[in-house]
C-alpha cells in the first residue's frame, strides 16, 4: 500500500493475465459448420492449436518481459500465467469464446481488491504477487490449468454421453 492508501499495481501483472487470454480468444470461430462435425481430428488440431498459441504468447510475453523484469518476476509472471489460461478457458467452455475474458478480469479485480492482507503481505491464494517459492499459489495455478483443462475436454458429445437418460427415451426406443 502506498500514500494516502493508494495502492499501485505493476502493470505487468495485469499483462499477463492478456498474454494468457489472448490465446483462448482465438479459439473463436465462425466455422460452425465444421466444428459440429465432431470429428477426433479437428478436436486434436483444436487441441495443437490451443497449446502452440499459448505457448507462442507465454514465450513473447517472457521474452519481452524478461528485458525489464527481474528473474523472481518472471517466476511469478510464469504462475500467473498458467492460473490465468486455467481461468480463461473455464469462461470460454462456460460463457463462449468470445467472451474467455470475462472470468480472468472479474478475477483480477477480486484479487486486486481482496488479495492484500491487513498485515501488510498478499493472501495465500493471490498467485499474481505471492513470491516464485509459495507452494500454496502454485498449487492453486496448477489446480486452475487443471481445471481449465478438464472443462476444455468436456465437449459437448462428452457431456451428453454423461447425462442420465430418460426413461422414456429408454424404453421407447429399446
């Protein structure tokens, strides 16, 4: 907390979690068409896609980060990173692609204003600015990935496979 209890947030805690939703925005498309085909191929190449642009703005984002930011900052900018991806696909399975943005910010804002401790140090659970060494924040990154991850896979011929059927539906056309 600063004077007159302003407090400053880095502005390259705020562009990471840009770095991570950026990629999750791409996964937008007007190909309806063919995303309802359903296929095992284009589901992995959807797949390919969503690691090989997420790692290709992680690795920018470092790159670029890393001419200004010390080494326990990019630690810290790599955890966030990973929570926030987790977060982003979450809102786009959830909320549609268009919209992956709108966890990580409402997120963000939570954090912001509940993350710091009146003691003066950050909660354990505000993985943006917790030190490269908390266990509790990288768990909880992991946890939020893992989850992002299970969501993701969670397409829609999955989740109809996992609905209970209706009787009616069972001896109708048994």
């Amino acid at each position: 907390m600063g004077e007159n209890g302003q407090v400053s947030v880095p502005l390259w805690r705020m562009l990471a979690m840009a770095a991570s939703v950026s990629p999750v925005l791409a996964l937008q498309s007007n190909l309806g068409a063919l995303e309802s085909v359903a296929t095992a191929h284009l589901k992995r190449l959807t797949w390919l896609y969503a690691v090989a642009m997420a790692t290709t703005c992680w690795l920018l984002y470092l790159i670029l980060a890393g001419t200004t930011l010390p080494i326990e900052a990019l630690a810290i900018t790599l955890r966030a990173l990973i929570a926030w991806y987790g977060i982003s696909l979450l809102s786009g399975v959830i909320l549609g692609w268009r919209l992956a943005w709108a966890m990580p910010v409402t997120t963000i804002l939570f954090l912001w204003y509940w993350g710091y401790g009146s003691q003066g140090y950050y909660l354990w659970w505000e993985f943006t600015a917790r030190p490269p060494n908390d266990v509790p924040s990288l768990v909880l990154s992991g946890a939020l990935l893992l989850i992002g991850i299970v969501a993701y896979s969670a397409t829609p011929w999955r989740r109809y496979r996992l609905r209970p059927r209706s009787r009616m539906f069972q001896t109708q056309y048994r």
